[in-house]
C-alpha cells in the first residue's frame, strides 16, 4: 500500500513538475530568493577568498562571452575570486535575449545556465551601467584585479551606397531588436500592412531569421516571446517576396546549414534561384571557396540543389528569392523618399591565373530588384571604449591573444577582451564558450601580476558608490528577478512564454517599485 501511494503520488508530481514547465514558470529566476536568503548570499560573497586579499574581476557586457568568461574564471579560482558583472541594460543575457530568434527557443535554453552562474555567491550583477558614460574603464582598472571586455557588437557595417539613410532602408541589428523587444527596437515604426517585397542583403544567420519572421504565419509565432508590437505588425503583413541577395555565390554563402535547411523547409516549393542552373550544377560551383575540403560547403550546397529541384511555386504562397552574385550598388527611392527597389551589379565568378578559388568581380551589367522594406545585414561592428586601443578596419578591440593593448600597441596590464569585441562578429553562441576558455588560460598565466584585492575594500561597493554620485540608477539581481517574474506573467495572461518589457521606463519601473 505504502508503494503504491508513492508511486501514485510521484506520478502526480512529476505530471505537475512537467505542467509548470510546460506553462515556462520554471525560468532563468528560478524561485525568488527572499530577503534571508540574499543576505546570506551577500554574506558569503563579501567573504569569498576568506578576510585576507583575494582576485576580483569586472566583466563587461552579460551576453554569452560575458557569462562563459565569468564561469571560467569561478571555476579557475574556486573560493578566491569574485566577478561583478556589468551590463548596459538592466538585464542580462545580452544577444540570447535580444539576438536569438523568438521561434529558436532551444538556442535560449542557455539562459539556465547564466541564471545559474549569477546567482553564484560569489557573483554581483549591476545592469543599466554604460562603461564609457556613467563609469570609466580607467576607474574599474583602479578598483579591480582585472577587467574582462566582452560587450560584443552594438553596431552595424555600411553598405557606403546612394540610398543607404532612406525611409525603409533597416539594419537587420534593428529589426531583430524590434521584433524581440530590446529596448532600443521600441520606438521603430514597421508598417508592413504596406509592404509587399522586401530586399534583405546578406546571407548569413541574421539575414535568414529576418527572412524566416518575415515569412513564418504570425500564429506560429504567436506563444513564442515575440514582442506584441511586432506580432501585430506581421498579422497585417502583406509581404508576398522576399528576396535574399548575396555578393557571393552560393557556396560561400555565411548561413550555417542548419539556418538555411529551416527556411528552404519553411517555403517548400516556393522558393526561386536567380541563376537555377548554377545551383543545380555542382561540379561548377564545387570549385569555389574549395568546397571539397569543407564539409559544411558541402551540406549547404546540397541543400541548396535539393531546394531547387523539381520547385513548383504554390499560388497565394508567399515566396522566397535567392539572388546570387549581385553586388547592391543604391537603393532605389520614389519622388516622396519611399523605397522602390535595390539597383545591383552583376558578379561573375572569375578564377585566379594562380589556380586559387575563383573570386567574384564586377561586370558592366545591372539588374533592379523591386522592394518597399530594405533589411542591411551585412554584419555588426563593435564600438570603441576610451583607454583601450581600437581597429577601425576589422572593428575589433585591440589586442593580442585575449590581452587589451592602448592606442600605441602597449598591453594594458589587468585587462583582456572576449567573444565578438576581440575577434569580430562572427560564429554562434558556443564560439564564445571556446574563445572564454582560452581566455581563462591567459588569465591564468597572469595571476601572478594581478593585484589581490582586500576584502574590507569592496570593488563593488566603490562602483556603486561612484555610480549613485553620478546619479546613475542601476539594477541587481533582484531587479531583474522582479522583471523577469513581470515579464512571465504577461506571457501567460498571453498564452505564450512571456512578454518583454520594451522600454527602458517599464524596465526600470518594475526593477524599482515605489
């Protein structure tokens, strides 16, 4: 009897543990943790590394490069250490909350693992803080035994061509924010009740999620944590094309296989190749970017000759066009400024006298590509922060094997660089894990010229101290728990996995309730 009532009664937990989760209540906050138990946190953090001196870093910018580093470094020091981690907006997670594509929420689920790693003890969050603005990089190297770089790419590259600032020309960065409700995205006006052809230039991941959005029925959407705003936006869509154009050929196209078979599976047989010949005739193609060596060339150019097999377009379906070796040169606009199309330059493949892969170039041919939405994901670009050396050219960080070097090529003693503002942007999230556990190593190699920080002179304290003397109103941990429960139960009200707080205001209202 005994048994069976257990049996019976594990059952119903674990049914209801599997509907919770099912609901999202089980989240990056876990359960809220109440006032005893933040002191005891907090207790124990100001303890860590015991009373005498120990390690104490500053990472800056909460993305994936910033909590894999944060990770490494708990567990290269174990009780010797502390990190703060700091963020310009007032939550973390950077890219995979605002990056990441709503209907990608398996890619999300590593927000369980940043959650676990700020709530370590030895861990304190401090968003809504701009390092550059409300503190200087100077004054984290005086507090600190080092500081870690890793806020990633928050613009954009140029296309550099006539057009370029018309209404109805985007970066993709920007529509990405506006459909996943960063903070920045609130105040974009997308009306695609009067769109009917977009031009999205680039082919890699980025391009495709917005092609993806773009096409997809608004009601598969619809539970993901897509932003309302933009979820009503696409139910009065009338976009029937979309156009994907790309520089390049298809066997160097920079989406990742697994991007590029989701969208072709999306569209089925409405999908169209400017030059169908050429996809469907790979010992032609094979002989460019030497795909024969590269196993991923390999699976895109099989999907790409799979795709244009035997496409029957559907009527009324939506479509998607593949233009390949097509060099945007203007952006077309009507006589009150609206966008009309993309003029572009035909390319040809042209091989090397030296027997290296053929190369695109330019011929005196051009082609118009009609559209009413123009979407510029041609890659993002860091920004510089001031006291630390800048590459204008490749838009990185300077630095050499993860150290920061000044203006003049000097290393920086204490600071390093991680993820996209050391190398560029560019891989996807588990990139970053390799790039932090290299990093670590570095770091580990310069324990030794570290400064050991006393316990009785909390960084975090003097940081925010500075922070509140500049009238600067930061969030914690606890703020965010606050958002991310807000965020939650919007979303269930909804029926779907939560509904973002878009504004900074909303954001900053929830973390400090009156």
């Amino acid at each position: 009897m005994y048994i069976r009532s257990s049996a019976r009664q594990f059952s119903q937990l674990r049914k209801l543990c599997q509907h919770i989760a099912s609901c999202s209540l089980i989240s990056s906050r876990s359960v809220l943790l109440d006032t005893h138990q933040r002191h005891a946190c907090s207790t124990a953090a100001s303890t860590a590394g015991g009373e005498g001196a120990g390690l104490h870093f500053c990472v800056v910018g909460s993305g994936p490069a910033g909590f894999y580093t944060v990770d490494k470094i708990l567990k290269k020091y174990q009780n010797n250490v502390r990190v703060d981690l700091l963020d310009q907006l007032p939550t973390p997670f950077g890219l995979v909350r605002s990056g990441v594509a709503p209907d990608h929420p398996e890619t999300k689920n590593v927000e369980h693992q940043f959650a676990n790693t700020a709530r370590d003890p030895r861990v304190t969050f401090l968003g809504h803080v701009r390092v550059g603005s409300d503190i200087q990089l100077a004054e984290l190297r005086r507090l600190y035994s080092g500081v870690v770089l890793a806020y990633g790419a928050e613009s954009d590259k140029q296309l550099s061509i006539p057009g370029e600032e018309a209404g109805g020309v985007l970066p993709a960065r920007r529509f990405v924010w506006w459909y996943n409700g960063h903070p920045a995205g609130a105040s974009e006006e997308v009306d695609l009740a009067n769109v009917r052809s977009v031009a999205i230039l680039g082919l890699g991941n980025v391009a495709l999620d917005c092609a993806r959005v773009l096409l997809t029925p608004p009601e598969q959407l619809a539970p993901t944590d897509i932003a309302e705003r933009a979820l009503h936006q696409l139910r009065r869509s009338n976009v029937e094309t979309v156009h994907l154009i790309a520089r390049r050929s298809h066997a160097e196209a920079a989406c990742t296989p697994k991007e590029l078979r989701e969208i072709t599976a999306l569209v089925g047989p409405n999908v169209h190749f400017n030059t169908p010949e050429t996809v469907l005739s790979p010992p032609v193609v094979a002989k460019s970017g030497d795909v024969a060596t590269n196993r991923i060339r390999k699976r895109l150019l099989k999907i790409f000759q799979e795709a244009g097999q035997g496409a029957k377009p559907e009527p009324g379906a939506r479509q998607l066009q593949f233009h390949f070796l097509r060099s945007p040169i203007e952006v077309l606009t009507s006589a009150k400024g609206n966008v009309r199309g993309v003029q572009t330059k035909v390319m040809k493949l042209e091989t090397a006298a030296d027997g290296r892969p053929p190369v695109a170039v330019g011929t005196d041919a051009a082609e118009t590509i009609q559209a009413d939405l123009v979407l510029v994901s041609i890659g993002y670009r860091p920004l510089p922060i001031a006291g630390a050396g800048f590459e204008p050219t490749s838009g990185v960080i300077l630095n050499r094997g993860g150290r920061v070097l000044d203006e003049r090529g000097e290393q920086l003693d204490g600071v390093y660089a991680c993820g996209w503002l050391s190398r560029g942007p560019s891989g996807i999230i588990g990139t970053n894990l390799q790039n932090a556990l290299q990093l670590a190593e570095v770091i580990g190699e310069d324990t030794a010229r570290l400064k050991l920080v006393n316990a009785a002179h909390s960084p975090t304290n003097a940081v925010t101290q500075l922070l509140d003397e500049h009238g600067v109103q930061y969030t914690t941990l606890a703020g965010w728990d606050r958002i991310d429960a807000k965020e939650l139960r919007e979303g269930q009200q909804r029926q779907k996995v939560r509904e973002k707080l878009a504004t900074l205001t909303d954001l900053m209202h929830v973390a400090h309730p009156a």
